[in-house]
C-alpha cells in the first residue's frame, strides 16, 4: 500500500523543497561546510527573562496538568494589551483573542472549522504554503492572486482590487475568504494602512472573510512599522489576524501564535480547537505572557540584528553582481535569479547554488508558480556567514556565468547540474 491512496495526500503536490533539502543533507554528511540561507528558523537564543520565567513556571506542579486550548487568560490579556500600545486597537481577550500553537496551526484549523468541500479561497501567488494548502487540506478549491512581481515594490492597490474584483465575479460559488500576508512571507512586500481599506470594504459588501497573516509585524527596518488589518474599525465585522512569537522574540520552537478579530471565526476556530488538543503546555504560556508584558528592548534588538544583516546580504550580492531589492521588512530577500541562469527556474538554480557556491536557499516555485523566477534567501545566518556567502556566490558567477549561457542546450544544462554524468 501507498500513501498516494489516501485522498488528503492526493491533494498535495510533491514537496518541492525536499530535492534541495536532501542535496544539503548529502553534502553536510560528506563534510562540507553548507551556509543555510533556505529555511526562515530564527538562530539567536529566546531571551533570558523569558527562559528564567519559563523554568520558573515549570518547577510549579500545578502547571503539568492540562492547559486550556483558548489559551490562558493572561496570556489572552497580554496579547489584547499588545494590541492596544502597537495599533491602538481594543481587544476583548474573551471573545475576539484565541491562543494558537504557532500561527501555522491556527490558520490550517480555522481553515478546517469553516470550509466545505467545494469553497473557494482567494490566496496570493506566491505565498507561504500553509496559505492555500491549509485550505486545500480543508477540502476547498484555491483561486491563485498573482503578487509580488514588480521587483520589490508595494503591491499597488488599484491592480490588486481588479484581480480581486475579477475573481469574485469569475467564481462559483462565491469565495469564502481572502488571505493577505503583509510583510509577506516570501516576497517580503509591505503595505500601508491605505490598502487594507478598499479590500475590507469589498469584502464587507460581498460577504468574503478575510485572513491576515501578519506573523512579521514586529520585523520591519524603514519606515512606518506594519499595521494591522484591525486598525480599520469596520474590518473585525470580516476579518481575523494571525501574528506569532516565532519571530519577534526568537522563539520558533515554543510554538506560540494567536489569532485575534471577528468573533464568529474566533469561535469556530476554539471550537474546533477544543476537540484537538489541550493548548500549549501551561509553563510556555506563562513565558510568553512575561515576553509581551516585560521588557522590549530585545525586539529591538532582534530587528536590528536583522537590519544589519539584511545590509550586508544586500550590499554583498550587488558586489556578486546580483541585484537585489532590499526589503523593508521580514527577514528574508526575495531574489530575482540572475539573467543568464533565468532559464534554470528556481528548482535547479537552487541545486546549483548548492553545488557549487555551498549556499542553501529556498526555490521560489515553493511558494507557488508565480515564485519561479526567485529564489528566497532567509537572514538566519551571521554577519560573517552572509559575508561567506556572497563570496561563494561572486565566485560561482565568476566561473559559471558562460557555462550557464551555454546550457540553455538540455545537454548543456544537464552537464552543469550533474558533472560527473558529463563525464560518461
């Protein structure tokens, strides 16, 4: 027997991500030193307060039990506190706030809570993968909004309402929601409070609910800091927000994330959780309410590392001769492959880069087919690697710009990929 048999994983296309993966895992155990651009996994250590109360809470019996699957009340009310000093918006912990195991997890059980076979979702492409497969895993059908083409810029709005105005018109039955992702995971685009609001407006009069993923509020290097969706008063009759601790306080593996706005969909959302599972374990809720009501000085500090890091990436890769728009927030790069390996796509430029600048980065066509002419590179790496990195790229290009003119000939291009099959 096959997984291949099995409906849901019918429905999930091979993991694109995996051949890169498998080539880094490969050439890590033959000894070489691989620089990991590709996964976004924050690598600096959660701070120590948040540690201290961690291990504090645990050493407390009582804190073994199980915990509560909406989240602990103060944890609720740390968030909604949170709401109101960085968007000034009210937000009742009750009934409009729901603890999540990370953001990913509350947006793939939403998804479960309120889809039906055969709904339709508007997701943008490209996008991070949780966004239309929690939702294809749900039994919907996606309807694909091309986004982040125009080489680092701000979406512009008046494009964006077309596309979507177009789809609602074009699509039977109505769709259902609409997710947005701003600062987006992988393109790393931004937008003002001025674009949320003809999309609540549109979504208000046709009855579509909104999903904002806005996991990177906190990650953000000129300009103004990201809004929130729910700065527009009338967008919570519609919409819901997911954001996360992941990033803004290095704290990926604790697997905390929230989801906040439109109480129909927070109910559904604890309703389904309440058959799943228990909520996180009580000691990291406890944690995590010490990092929103304690100190903040080390997001900032969080986002300067980031900002640093981002200036020399980019800096590094215009030396290489790559071009690179330099994004404004998240923690990522969002690469156009250079001109004369464009006709690669992401997948193999992605092998290639591996092969033989020892630099790991995520294939744009990961995130959807309007991501194929990228490639994502993460800022998980120090000062010093990145600077490696660059390196090993400058020289890659160095010695393979020709090779890659060349190999737009398939046996060309199978030689540059795989140089020992040349050889037979």
């Amino acid at each position: 027997m096959s997984d291949s048999e099995f409906h849901r994983i019918k429905r999930l296309p091979p993991y694109v991500f995996a051949e890169v993966n498998a080539m880094k895992a490969r050439a890590r155990a033959a000894g070489e030193d691989i620089i990991d651009l590709g996964m976004g996994n924050p690598d600096q250590p959660t701070p120590q307060h948040i540690v201290d109360k961690l291990i504090e809470a645990v050493r407390d019996p009582k804190t073994h039990r199980y915990s509560n699957s909406r989240g602990i009340p103060g944890l609720r009310k740390a968030h909604a506190a949170y709401y109101k000093r960085r968007f000034n918006v009210d937000v009742d912990p009750e009934s409009e706030c729901i603890v999540t195991i990370g953001s990913k997890e509350g947006l793939a059980n939403l998804a479960q809570a309120i889809t039906s076979p055969g709904d339709i979702i508007l997701v943008p492409n490209p996008s991070y993968p949780i966004h239309p497969f929690g939702f294809i895993l749900a039994g919907a059908s996606v309807r694909h909004l091309p986004v982040g083409q125009a080489n680092g810029t701000s979406t512009d709005i008046d494009s964006f309402m077309i596309m979507l105005e177009r789809a609602v018109r074009h699509s039977v039955p109505k769709p259902l929601a609409l997710v947005l992702n701003y600062p987006s995971n992988p393109t790393a685009e931004v937008v003002g409070l001025d674009f949320y609001r003809p999309i609540v407006e549109f979504c208000r009069k046709h009855g579509i609910y909104i999903l904002s993923d806005l996991a990177y509020a906190e990650v953000f290097f000129d300009g103004e800091p990201p809004p929130s969706i729910l700065e527009i008063p009338e967008a919570r009759e519609v919409a819901v927000e997911f954001t996360s601790m992941s990033k803004t306080y290095s704290m990926a593996g604790w697997r905390i994330g929230f989801a906040t706005g439109n109480k129909t969909l927070i109910t559904a959302l604890a309703r389904i959780k309440s058959y799943l599972d228990y909520g996180a374990f009580t000691p990291i809720q406890v944690a995590a309410t010490a990092a929103l009501n304690g100190p903040q000085e080390c997001v900032e500090q969080v986002r300067t590392m980031y900002r640093q890091r981002r200036d020399v990436m980019i800096e590094g890769l215009a030396s290489a001769g790559w071009t690179v728009p330099s994004p404004s927030a998240s923690m990522f790069a969002w690469a156009p492959i250079p001109e004369p390996f464009a006709h690669l796509g992401s997948l193999e430029f992605s092998k290639l880069l591996l092969q033989e600048a020892k630099v790991a980065v995520a294939p744009g066509i990961g995130f959807g087919e309007y991501g194929d002419g990228h490639v994502r590179l993460a800022l998980v790496e120090n000062v010093h690697r990145i600077r490696q990195a660059t390196r090993n790229i400058k020289e890659f290009f160095r010695s393979n710009a020709a090779g890659a003119a060349a190999s737009k000939d398939p046996a060309a291009r199978a030689a540059l990929l795989d140089p020992e099959k040349a050889k037979v």
